[in-house]
C-alpha cells in the first residue's frame, strides 16, 4: 500500500534528492527517500540486535566467578607480542 504526505526538505536535502534522481540512482525523489528509510529500519534492526547480544555477554560475564578472571597484562601479553614483532622490537 502506498501513502501519500508532504514531507519539507532543506535546499541541500531536496538538491541531494534531486541530483540522485538525474544520475538515474532512484527513479524518483520518493523512492530514494524510501530507500532511506529501509536503511534506517535495518540499521535500528541490526542496532538492537547487537545491544541485545551485548546485553547477553555482559550478564555471562558478571556470572563469571573471579577465580576465573585473567591478569589483564596476562589477556593481551600475546596482541602486545605480535605487535612488537611487527615493528621489529
């Protein structure tokens, strides 16, 4: 189903829309602020999915007991050689 509104744009918003329709990107200035919205709605998508995975990892770690925490110096002893060995050190 399609709507019809009346959206306003700032001049170098409707000269953007209007230089993607002439190179033939978006056949209209409608479909190209559609496909802005699309890519707004998957953003947010991928958005709460990732604050959701975080959410998870963060509850697993604060379940971790401290018997199994790692010295940081420990955790990026391996990163820091490898980094100096690229740089010759």
């Amino acid at each position: 189903m399609t709507v019809k509104t009346t959206l306003s744009f700032t001049d170098r918003h409707h000269h953007f829309l209007s230089e993607k329709v002439g190179q033939g990107i978006f056949a209209t200035q409608s479909a190209a602020v559609a496909a802005a919205l699309e890519q707004m709605m998957q953003d947010e998508a991928e958005r709460e999915i990732a604050l959701s995975a975080l959410g998870q990892e963060i509850r697993a770690r604060m379940e971790t007991p401290r018997t199994a925490f790692i010295d940081q110096d420990d955790a990026f002893s391996a990163a820091r050689a490898t980094i100096g060995a690229a740089r010759g050190t």
